[in-house]
C-alpha cells in the first residue's frame, strides 16, 4: 500500500455543521483535542483550524499550573477554559509556560 502526501498538517480543513459562525480564534472541541479557528468559519462552510502551536488561552481555574503539565479544556459551560482536572475534559495538550495562582491565562502547546 502507497500514501500520498496531502499537507503538512499544521492546519486542517474543517466543515461547521452548527448554525452559528464559529469567530476566529476560537477554541474548537474536537473530543479527542482541541483546536483554534485561524478564520471564521461560516454555518455549513469550510475553513481552516490549527491544530498544532502554542495559543493563550484563558484558564478555568485561578490555581497555579506548572510549566509541562497536561492541561485540558473544560467546555461543560459559557465560560470555558483550561484547566488541570482530567475528568471528563478534552485533552488540550501541555503548559508551555508557569502559570502563577490567581493568572487568567496561560500558554498551552496544542496535542500535536
């Protein structure tokens, strides 16, 4: 069996099936990991995610992360956001920086 090469997949074509416009840099919920809109996606359209990098993003908790920590992405409600809690969260990737208790944010290093 041959493979052909497509691209080098940084970035990946991603279809919205929901009926609102997903806004660029948005973190999108993939289940298995996570990704960020490099544009607006409209409903029913095809646009480009990252799924590789390392991205600001807010935190969900006020505790202090350790650079190299797993980290995951809690969407079960409005407010979103990374956090160190495993359970039944989407695996995000690992802190690429120290995250003091009380920070907002943090930087994380996408799975790849």
């Amino acid at each position: 069996m041959k493979a052909v090469y497509w691209q080098r997949g940084e970035s990946l074509d991603y279809t919205n099936s929901g009926a609102t416009v997903i806004e660029a840099n948005s973190i999108i919920d993939l289940k298995t990991r996570i990704a960020v809109a490099g544009t607006s996606i409209n409903p029913k359209e095809t646009g480009s995610i990252h799924v590789t990098g390392v991205y600001r993003i807010k935190k969900k908790d006020s505790g202090a992360i350790n650079f190299g920590a797993a980290v995951y992405y809690d969407a079960t409600d409005s407010t979103g956001g990374i956090t160190t809690t495993a359970a039944s969260m989407t695996p995000a990737g690992y802190a690429a920086e120290e995250s003091a208790a009380g920070a907002d944010t943090i930087l994380v290093k996408l799975l790849g």
